[in-house]
C-alpha cells in the first residue's frame, strides 16, 4: 500500500465504538445474554512480557451484565469481562499471552473473562490455534479456549445481508479475489449508505474500508462501473457522496487522518480506552479542532478533562 497504516488503532477505534454490534455479529449466543445498556469500558491494561522485554497494553476490555431474572437483586447480576485482542501478524506465541491476558484480568476483576482473537492479517490461511494447555504427565493442569475470528477465512459474501455496520467495515479484509476488490468496496459503501448512522461513524467506517481496499487506477474505473450498477438512485447517491466526502474533507487521506488518528492514540495511551460517545465526538471535530485538542490533552488527567474540553 501506498502508506503506512496503523493497524492496531483502526481496529481498537473501531471495536470501541461498535462493540455491541461486533458481539452481535460473532457470538449472537453470547449477545442475547447480555444487557446492551450494561456496557462499560473498563481501564487500559498492560501486561509486562518479561522474556521479551517489553510492555504491552490490551486493546479492548469491556464488563457487561449477563441479563439476570426480572425483579432479581442488582447483587446478585453476574458481570463477564471481555477482551478482545486484533492481531495483524501471526505469532507463534499468541496463544499463550492471550492466556497470560486472561489471567491478569480474572484475578483482578474476580469475574468470568471471555477472550476473542481477530486476526487480519492476509497471510497465511491456515487456521491460528485458539487454545493454550498446560500438561503433564498423567494430568491435564489447563486448557483455555478462546474465540478466533479469522478475517482471511471469511468468505465477504456471507455477509451482505447483514445490517451491521461492523460487517461492512471488515468484509474490506475477509477472503476477497482480487477481481472483486472494486465490487466488495462498492458492497460495503452501500451497507454503510443503508445503515444510516451519524456523520462521525459513517466516515469512520467509510475511511476503515478506504484504508484496506485502496484501488488502483483500473480498479477505480470498475468501481465507478459497480456504482452505476446500484438500481436504487438514492443508494448511489448516498455511496458518491461518501467517496465524494473523502476527498473534500479528508477523512481518510494525507495531513488530517494522520494528525486524527495520533491525536487518539494520544488520547488513549494517556486517559485509557475511550466510550464510543466520546470517540465520535472526537471523530467529529474539525481539522483545526483535532490539531488545538492535540496540544491541551497534555495537560488533561481524567476523562472529565476530555468531557469539558469538548464541551466548549
């Protein structure tokens, strides 16, 4: 690709603020069970790894309330503790650090912690391993599961029914032939069109998939035949607005996104993950905003600075 892409920030941006929508597409079981208006952020992690002599920080950890029976004493509701890690390379150790997350987690939350794995990377195909045992001789110590999600597995056409917004954004790394790269980013524009969401979060997942099917100049004319192929007018005039869009506020291109996205990472490292409501409020501001935010975070300490800030 044309520029250096940061991976790992995407993805937490877009998890953090479509994560009820994430839960719903990959574990419905689990979705059902939970109260959606449960939802909590919890506090940045870190987990030394001491063989390699670095500090790492979990991407998205997320409490939820497991629906309990009605009228049922709130002390007695039971919490799940999520985490879901995105891998953007294959590593051979994956499954134990996962494991090593999930240990921290439960023993300072004292709570059932359900650990996801999203992998996009393009290569290799093969199937990531989605446990981690311990065993010796005559004794089976562990065995933890967690969920893989596979994105280069993934078939893209799978998804084209489904009115979620994550499913839009991620069909742009799911298994696609290199034909069909103009007719699946046209697919995605137009779930975003059909979805209808604000602003903030339409250019967020319009600028994800921009990211990750970048055309080149042939595959732009096939874009634009795919556009013209849409029968319904007003959804092919909402996807040409979107693309029109990127170009006129760029949302997803040079100066401004990059200034956007290191002004959230900054954001995050100091005051920890972000609720969705705050990361499209930020999402939402203005390119001289974004660059005024980036100098006073400095001086923020708490969520709250960040609040009044905005509300300015």
């Amino acid at each position: 690709m044309s520029k250096s892409i940061d991976h790992d920030q995407l993805f937490k941006q877009l998890l953090t603020t479509f994560f009820l929508e994430f839960l719903e597409l990959f574990t419905p079981e689990f979705f059902a069970a939970i109260d959606p208006a449960s939802l909590e952020i919890l506090p940045l992690e870190y987990f030394t790894d001491i063989d390699a002599g670095e500090r790492k920080a979990m991407d998205v950890i997320i409490r939820v309330n497991l629906l309990g029976r009605p009228n049922a004493p709130a002390s007695s509701r039971v919490s799940v503790v999520v985490n879901c890690e995105h891998q953007s390379t294959t590593k051979a150790d994956f499954n134990r650090r996962l494991f090593f997350y999930f240990a921290q987690l439960h023993r300072k939350y004292l709570q059932p912690v359900y650990p996801i794995a999203l992998f996009s990377f393009d290569e290799p195909y093969r199937p990531e391993r989605d446990s981690y045992q311990v065993r010796v001789p005559g004794l089976q110590v562990m065995d933890f599961n967690f969920l893989t999600i596979q994105l280069n597995r993934l078939d893209w056409r799978a998804f084209l029914t489904q009115r979620n917004p994550v499913a839009a954004a991620l069909m742009a790394k799911m298994k696609i032939d290199p034909a069909d790269r103009p007719k699946v980013k046209v697919e995605c524009l137009g779930m975003i069109a059909n979805l209808k969401l604000d602003k903030a979060r339409t250019f967020q997942l319009s600028g994800f998939i921009d990211n990750y099917l970048q055309l080149n100049p042939v595959e732009k004319q096939q874009f634009q035949v795919e556009v013209d192929k849409i029968k319904l007018p007003t959804e092919r005039e909402n996807v040409m607005e979107i693309t029109t869009s990127w170009k006129e506020e760029g949302i997803v291109q040079g100066r401004e996104l990059g200034e956007r996205s290191l002004t959230i990472k900054l954001l995050t490292r100091k005051l920890g993950n972000l609720s969705p409501e705050l990361l499209a409020r930020v999402n939402g501001l203005s390119i001289d905003r974004v660059e005024a935010l980036a100098e006073d975070l400095l001086d923020f300490t708490s969520v709250s600075d960040l609040e009044q800030w905005l509300a300015v």
